[in-house]
C-alpha cells in the first residue's frame, strides 16, 4: 500500500546539476527533490536557470571543499562583517 513521505521545507532552492553520463536514478540528489519538491529541481547544466552571483553558492564535492556548515558559518560571518550595502 502507497503510504505518503514526508515533505519538507527548504529555505532556498536547490538545484541538483547531473551529468548526462549519470542515470537520475542514481542522481544524490533524487531523495532532496523527494523530500523536498518545491525547493529542489534536478537538471542538466543547459536546464540550470540564470541565477543571482550575488545569491548562488556552488556547492562541489572535494577533499579540500567546507562542509556546508563551515560554509554557513563563513557566510553568516561575511554577513555580520558585511561592506554596508544592506545586500
């Protein structure tokens, strides 16, 4: 019997880029967009939209890479530092 999942809500949108060697059934990302269908889209990189530099983090799997919450931490301490714009 179907059971209904879980949603929940993200607070941004997060767009999952898949290359087209990989099947989306695979994709890392099938189960945010699961959870989470208003905020996540899977798609290639010719489907990704214009999105804000301003506003958009690339988030890439490396060794060397932050773990999303040093990342959150860094921007949130840029934020606090901020260059008096208000942005």
């Amino acid at each position: 019997a179907y059971t209904d999942r879980p949603k929940v809500r993200l607070p941004c949108r997060a767009y999952f880029i898949t290359d087209k060697k990989e099947l989306l059934t695979k994709a890392t990302g099938v189960q945010c967009a699961m959870l989470a269908p208003e905020h996540v889209t899977l798609c290639r990189p010719h489907e990704l939209p214009e999105l804000d530099p301003r506003r958009t983090a690339l988030l890439f799997p490396d060794d060397e890479a932050l773990t999303v919450p040093e990342f959150a931490a860094r921007v949130a301490s840029e934020r606090v530092a901020g260059d008096g714009d208000g942005d």
